[in-house]
C-alpha cells in the first residue's frame, strides 16, 4: 500500500468518466440506457464496470439511480482493525442527504451552470462513515453486529445500484491488524467473507494522514485540563512522529503519504496498563480501571522525590519534592501487601508511570529525528484527560518545550480509517474538511461511543432505549457547573479532579466521535475574503461563562420546543413520546456538554444551535414550526398589498430607509427568542410588526444606512453603484421574509439587479426554507408585477417554466430575474465553509450580499469579511448578546455595510 500511496502524482488529474461517482453530473445529459465501458480510467482510481448500465427511473431526473448489472467488484462498506485488545470498525453508508430535486431546483442548476460552464463533477458518493469498537475477545458480538446490518454486503439499506448478484463467496473485507490473520478463519466461517490483509503501519499512517488533512479540527493540544484544537497547516505538516499506543507502541516518523518509518516502539503500552491494572485492582473493564485512577493519590504507592529528600526538593536539577522518584517504589515496604493499597492509587500510579514513560520515549525519538510535532494515537488514551496531561507535560518536560504533544479526536480508528482508505475506489482522499459534517446521535452522550448491546435499528427502538435509559433512574439533568480542572504545572499533577459521571453508562472516560456525513456537494463560499482565516462563530464559547448562558438558554427554551414540535406533528401519542424522547437525548447533550465542552469537537454557539435541529430530525419532527410559519406566512401575504403601495407612493431616499427599516423590524419574528415568544403571546403579528417598526429610532445601534444609500443612489460627484447581482440571505418566515426581505429585493430588481434569495435546505425553527419561498414568492407575485417578472425570469412561476424550458432558460423577458437556492444547511445559523453547490455557484456573479437576521449575520458571520460588498442586517433579541457585541440592548438594530475586500494574496 505504501508505494500505492506514493504514485499519487495524478491525483488531480480526475476527469469524467473515471469517478467512482454513479452520478456524474457532467455525463448525465449523454448517458444512454446502455453504456460503454470504454472511458478511460487511471489505475489507482475506481474501476467500475458501466457495460450494460441502465438509468432506472425518469431520464428528465439530474440524479437517476444507475444499476450497473456487470458490475462485479463490490463496492464494500467495512474495513476491519483487529488489535490484540480492540476490535475497530469503519463502516460506510451511503446516503444522500436528500431535499426533493423539483422544476425550480433544476431550473436554477442549469441556469447557473450556464453562466458558470465547468461545474466539476464529485468523485466521491454522499453518505456516512461510522466508527464502532468492540473488545477482541467478544469477537463474536462484533460479528452479530455486522451480520445484523449487513455490513459485510454493503448494507441492510442495500442500495439498488449495486449489482445484487454477488454471493458471500466473493466478498472481500479489507483487514489490517494482527487479527486480520489471526481471525480470517472465523471470518471465513461465520460471515463467509475472505479478508484482504492490508500492512498495519501503512494503514495507521494513511490514517493519520487522511485524519490531518480532511477534518477541520482532528488535532489538539492537552494542557492542564484543556483542549485546545490546532489548525494543520496542510503544506506543512510533514515530517511529523506518530505514536499509536494500543495493546503496545509504535514509532512511526512520518514524511508524506505512504512515506514512512516506523523507528521504534515499546512493549509497555496500552495492554500493560490494562493487564497489570486488572491484575492489581480486580477491575472487570478498562473504564473501570481509568474510574478508579480518578479519585487516586499515587504517592501512597510511588516513591517521591520528597519521600527521599525529607520533604524537600532536588531543586538543582529542578525536580520539585512532587515528582515521581520510583513508580511503586514505595510498595517495596515488606510490611504491607497488595490488599493494604487501595486499588484507586495503584491505577492512577500505573497510569502515570506509563504515560510518562511513553512521553518520553517519544520526545526521545522526537529528539532523535529533530521532530517538533508528536501526534498520540491508539485506544490507550481513549480521550481521557489526565493520561493527555501526563503525556504532554512529559514531552512539554523533557523537551523543554521545544516539542508538542497532539492527539486526534479518531485516536483508535487510525488503523481502520487506513485499511477503509485502501479500497481505492471511496476516492475519499479527495474530501475536503468543508465536505464533512460531524452528528452526533442521540446515543453520543450515553453510551460514549461504544457499543452496549444490539444496534438500534429504528426510531422506535431508540425511543424505547431512551425510555428504559431514564426508567433505569439514571440522572439527566439540565447543564451542571463544570469542575475547575485539577492539574497543576511543574512535575507534580495534583489529584485529577473527578470529573462528572452522571451521563454515560461507562461513566468513566470520556469518548465521542460522530458519525461523520459525507457530502460531496458543498463547498466554501467563493466570495469569503479569507477563508482560511474564516471563523463563523463571534461568540467564544470557550469562555466558560458564555457556555453556560447559551446551554442555559438553550435549556430553557426546551419545553417550548417541545410543545411545539408535538404539536405539529398533530400531539398524538406517538409524537408525545418522541418529544419526550427528543428532550432527553438533547438535554444529555446539553449536560455532557457543560461537563465537557470539547466533547463533540471545537465548539461555537452555531454547532449548539444546529445540534438541536439535527437531534429534532433524528426524532423524525422534520418541521417544529411549520403550523406557525403557515400561519405568518399568510397573515403577513394579506397585508404585502397595502405595504407596498405605501412604499410606491415615497420617494427614492425614504423608500429605502422605510425598506431596510422594515427588514430590521421584521426580524423581531424569531421564535428561536425567549423575549420573543413572550412578545407573542401580547399581540397579533401585524400589531407587533407596527410596534416593532415604531421603535425603529434612528440613529441604529451600528448604523451604515447612509453609506449604504449612497452606495445604492449615489450623491454628488459618486456614482450609483449598479449591481448585477445581490444574494440575499433570509431568515425567518413571516413578516421577516414577506414584509421585510422580499420588499427589498423587489427594490433591488426594480434597479437591474438580479436577486438570489438563499434560503435554509432543512427547517431550523421558523426560518424560511428554500423549497417554502417559490410559493410565497408566487402569492406576492399575484400583488406585484415587478416581482411577477422577475420571478417568471428566474424560473420560480412553475406555470412559466413551461414556456421557457426549451431553450435553456434564456430570459424571454426584459426583467432581471429573481430566483431562490438554498444554503445547504439547516441550522438558524450559517458556516460559509459548507455551503451548497447551487450558492457557490449562484455566489460568482455576485457582487452584493445581505445577509439578515440574528443567526446569520450576528452569531455567525458577524466578522466575515467578503470580496464583495455586504450588508448585515439584524435586530437583537438578546440582551446579553446586546451588551457584549454592541454595548447595547435588547431590541437595538444593525445595519453594518462592508464595502468589498481584496482578496488575502496567498488565496
Ligand atoms: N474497552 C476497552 N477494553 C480494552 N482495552 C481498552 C478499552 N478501551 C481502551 N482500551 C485501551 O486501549 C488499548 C488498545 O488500543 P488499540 O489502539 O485498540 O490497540 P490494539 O490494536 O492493540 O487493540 C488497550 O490495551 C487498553 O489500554
Ligand atoms: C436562534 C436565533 C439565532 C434565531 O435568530 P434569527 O436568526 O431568526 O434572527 C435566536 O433566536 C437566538 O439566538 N436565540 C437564543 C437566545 C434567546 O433566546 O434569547
Ligand atoms: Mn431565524
């Protein structure tokens, strides 16, 4: 594997036709009923047999399903680690991250691809890659597993585009580990499979590798209880010294991809701590042993400098009376016996003495090879803190600084995640970290990613699970203050602090990794200034006050949700207990997270505020407000008339003050506010909107109308900026889109500018959804014969699309077209790394964007700096955001235009 990684020189040479993808976008439009096979191919790249490939289903359809009958090589879905303690999992399942494909969505793909011509086609097939472990010596609960969901087949959601002809005889699972040898046999016999061994140091660099390079925050720093994430410089990240503690050690320096040795290893490891740890203490698992060292004093057992220099220092040689003299040197005492030290010290001093040993060994080979950058990985360390502490403060020690400790969130899965890559035909080398998006399911903070038992198979089990969870009377309760962390500097660590270990059934250590959702289609927003300096979050949660306001506030609003949810979903019993479900599985998260911050990656107040989303989809309530959002639509469409011809009857200037006035006030409809759900229970929306748009009192709390006026008008010797096309990026439903933004854009079109309204792909509370706006845009369209146009224009009047279908969508009116695409998230919140296609594509020939609302443009984005002009507008609903962002309050409004930024040079 090693020199197959090497001879990557055409990595990007990926043309069509030599994907792995079924659905090439670029072959579609030629793709007969029956292919050829005949298309060239690079031989490191999937081979798949197209002969005879058919196209099931509409041929109109952008992404038919293709069966391809001849196609023998499976497409596998497992690659297996089997180590000497664990047994590590890597799974795939395909799934594409759906939202229906109807006329406006096609309209607007081809009308973007026309102006944009070489859309790129995706090498790689949207789904998700799952990481699982079980214990070797229950390998047969690990095969139940993979027998259960057929992930030796491909799948129990066997996808119809494989060939389904192929027997057990020919599956070939790739394997790396010594049990990939060891086990093969049963392997053979118990699931029929044949395994194809791959080098366990190839596939632990490869790991290592692909983990560095594609995920954003995979890397970081342990310090005195911290976590603190580093970004990898891509084009400086070799060489580096990969230390994977498992059941025993390797070395590994690392130079490139497949360019490696591995330069020394120790046989005190992972397996040494387990087995003599089991052997001293009696505990019956490894949690348990890792329990046990938190509430343990190891200087009962380990002999101290100041047990040998009565109390005092060895200050020469700055070794403080703290430090570990001799690990166990004082069990030496003839007079006791095992059963007189308790088993709580001896594990914490074995952990200790271990960690420090392997710190050292490794700052030794660091030393050696003149490295700087040490990354640990293996299940030894099972994300636990004080053994990340013991070994950073040993290469911090002996180094002098000179060298850093890092670890990796996928610390075990290296192995796997290798073995997985070396299918050769996933082409996942080619995902970038803005293609990955990591959830956390409901089970993430209970079972702290391990596997308890049977897979949960459906929605009712895991509510089921979820009951039987909380009837065991297993506490879940709101956000708890967190623990100060316990460690102090210089050679002495005091007793590690107990963390809190109400959540998980194996309380001890903390563990969680996401699954990790692949989706090909999204991209980094073209017009970000400096995207890798981009940050979406203004609010650093790492400030330990502010995350517990947000998880406070977030709890809070819970029953509210709740309610909400239930009752879009019609109240019957089954949603009751969905709800029920959903808000204990989202306060768990809520809690582990207060414990620990750091526990689902480098966190922002956006990852909290899409967590809940996602975790109310995982409870199958796909849209928590959309009785409100109907209704708000259509009282605020009653009203559009009148709002509209009081605008036409202003001149220019007080038209477009009234306009973003009214933007600003609209934005009060935000049923993601506390403030906000209490205002509505005193009013009808029309009255609030009123009230609302009375307080506007200007000046604004950050107030750029002016600049923006003349950007738009002009004055004096200033031209009026024309511009061609504005992406406006809108929030809530309502009055927020239909009396605020859409009056806005009707403005902007009404002066030649195109509109794009970009709008969320799922709901995330009331905000508007993109496949919601064509109907709204329709009903204004009856009022308004700007907005008619436009909207016939840009495709969004299905009636008009007939006409125009032919010819490409050429404009057959003399209008500038309004059209819609979605953002490509479902979150209150946007992160401009990961954005659909259709906005990429849609963003090149802009050059104005507005971005509205709390969410997009205050939490997220806020200091986003782009190569066009901006305008942000919102009005703040929170009083503490008020005050830390503006030194302001509740209610105050936002107007911040940014005029266009160069490019940074290195972009
Ligand atoms: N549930 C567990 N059971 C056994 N060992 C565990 C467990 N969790 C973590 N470990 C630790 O992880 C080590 C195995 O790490 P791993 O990276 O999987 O190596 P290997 O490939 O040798 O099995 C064990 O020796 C032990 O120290
Ligand atoms: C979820 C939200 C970001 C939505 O705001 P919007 O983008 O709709 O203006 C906002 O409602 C919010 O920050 N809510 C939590 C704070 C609070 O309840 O005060
Ligand atoms: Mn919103």
């Amino acid at each position: 594997m090693a020199s197959d990684l090497d001879n990557n020189d055409h990595d990007h040479e990926y043309g069509e036709g030599e994907t792995f993808n079924l659905i090439n976008k670029e072959e579609e439009k030629e793709m007969p009923s029956t292919a050829t096979n005949s298309m060239h191919r690079s031989s490191s790249r999937p081979q798949l047999d197209l002969s005879r490939a058919a196209i099931q289903g509409d041929f109109e359809d952008r992404n038919p399903i293709i069966l391809l009958p001849n196609q023998s090589d499976d497409i596998s879905h497992l690659a297996l680690d089997i180590g000497g303690s664990l047994i590590k999992l890597v799974y795939f399942s395909r799934h594409e991250e759906h939202s229906p494909d109807d006329k406006r969505k096609r309209s607007m793909k081809k009308r973007f691809e026309i102006s944009n011509g070489n859309r790129r086609s995706y090498p790689v097939l949207g789904g998700r890659l799952h990481f699982v472990k079980f214990e070797t010596r229950k390998l047969n609960e690990c095969l139940d597993f993979i027998s259960s969901k057929q992930l030796h087949r491909g799948g129990s959601d066997s996808p119809s585009w494989r060939s389904g002809s192929s027997s057990d005889e020919d599956i070939v699972i790739k394997a790396t580990g010594g049990g990939a040898y060891k086990f093969a046999d049963v392997l053979k016999e118990r699931l029929g499979v044949s395994l194809d061994k791959e080098d366990e140091m190839d596939c632990l660099v490869a790991g290592a590798n692909f983990l560095l390079k594609a995920i954003r925050h995979e890397a970081f720093t342990h310090k005195d209880g911290q976590k603190e994430f580093v970004q990898i410089d891509h084009n400086d990240l070799f060489p580096y010294l990969l230390v994977n503690i498992g059941s025993g050690v390797s070395i590994i320096k690392v130079d490139g991809d497949g360019k490696f040795e591995r330069v020394s290893g120790t046989n005190v490891g992972g397996g040494t701590f387990w087995g003599l740890g089991r052997l001293l203490t009696k505990c019956k698992s490894f949690d348990e042993l890792l329990e046990l060292s938190q509430h343990g004093d190891n200087s009962n057992v380990d002999m101290l400098v100041g047990d040998i220099y009565g109390g005092m220092d060895y200050s020469k040689f700055g070794l403080s009376a703290s430090t570990i003299a001799s690990s166990f040197g004082k069990t030496t005492s003839e007079s006791k016996e095992l059963s007189d030290y308790r088993p709580e010290d001896i594990s914490l001093s074995l952990l200790r003495m271990i960690s420090y040993n392997i710190g050292q060994i490794s700052y030794l080979n660091a030393l050696r090879y003149g490295l700087k950058k040490i990354f640990f990985g293996g299940f030894f360390i099972r994300g636990h803190a004080y053994t990340m502490d013991t070994i950073s403060f040993a290469v911090h020690f002996w180094s002098k600084g000179q060298a850093q400790a890092m670890f990796l969130r996928h610390e075990g899965f290296l192995g796997a995640l290798g073995a997985f890559m070396s299918y050769e035909k996933h082409g996942l080398d080619y995902l970038r970290a803005h293609q990955l998006v990591e959830r956390f399911p409901m089970g993430a903070p209970y079972v702290g990613g391990s596997i308890h038992g049977p897979p949960l198979v459906n929605l009712n089990e895991k509510i089921s699970w979820m009951e039987k969870f909380v009837q065991k009377g297993t506490q879940i309760t709101a956000p708890v203050p967190m623990a100060p962390p316990g460690t102090t500097g210089m050679g002495g660590f005091e007793r590690p602090s107990s963390r809190g270990n109400i959540l998980r059934s194996d309380s001890s250590a903390s563990f969680s990794l996401g699954v990790l959702h692949l989706v090909p289609t999204l991209e980094v927003f073209p017009l970000l200034a400096d995207p890798k300096m981009y940050e979406p979050n203004t609010i650093d949660l790492s400030d330990h006050g502010e995350l517990e306001y947000w998880l406070t506030v977030l709890s809070e609003h819970l029953p509210d949700l709740v309610d909400k949810a239930v009752a879009s979903e019609g109240g019957t019993d089954d949603a009751k207990r969905r709800g029920d479900a959903f808000a204990h599985a989202f306060s768990a998260h809520l809690a582990r997270l207060m414990e620990e911050p750091a526990a689902y990656g480098k966190l922002g107040l956006a990852n909290l505020l899409e967590l809940r989303e996602e975790c109310l989809r995982e409870f199958q309530f796909m849209d928590a407000y959309i009785t409100i959002k109907q209704r708000e639509n259509e009282a605020s469409l009653a009203v559009l008339p009148d709002l509209l011809m009081e605008l036409d009857s202003m001149n220019e200037e007080d038209r477009l003050l009234a306009l973003i006035e009214g933007v600003l006030a609209a934005n009060i409809f935000d049923w993601g506010s506390r403030a906000c759900v209490d205002l509505y229970h005193k009013g009808t929306i029309i009255e609030i909107y009123r009230m609302s748009r009375k307080k506007m009192q200007r000046p604004w709390r950050v107030d750029d109308f002016d600049i923006f006026k003349k950007r738009i008008l002009g004055s004096g010797d200033d031209k009026a900026q024309q511009y061609k096309r504005a992406l406006l990026f809108v929030d809530n439903s309502g009055a927020d889109v239909v009396l605020g933004m859409l009056p806005l854009a009707r403005e902007l079109l009404r002066r030649g500018t195109e509109v794009v309204l970009v709008a969320n792909s799922l709901p995330a509370i009331n905000d508007v959804t993109a496949n919601e706006l064509p109907e709204i845009v329709a009903e204004a369209a009856k009022h308004c014969d700007i907005i008619r146009k436009a909207a016939e224009a840009g495709g969004l009047l299905l009636d008009a699309m007939v006409s125009i279908k032919d010819d490409g969508l050429k404009n057959h009116s003399a209008s500038v077209a309004l059209m819609v695409v979605e953002n490509g998230c479902g979150s209150p919140c946007l992160d401009l790394r990961q954005v659909s296609s259709d906005l990429a594509a849609a963003a090149k020939d802009a050059d104005l964007i507005i971005l509205e609302g709390m969410g997009r443009s205050l939490h997220t984005n806020l200091n986003a700096q782009f190569r066009c002009d901006a305008l942000k507008l919102a009005m703040v609903k929170n009083q503490r955001l008020a005050e830390k962002l503006f030194n302001g309050n509740i209610y105050d409004s936002i107007c911040r235009f940014e005029p266009g930024k160069e490019p940074s040079a290195d972009n």
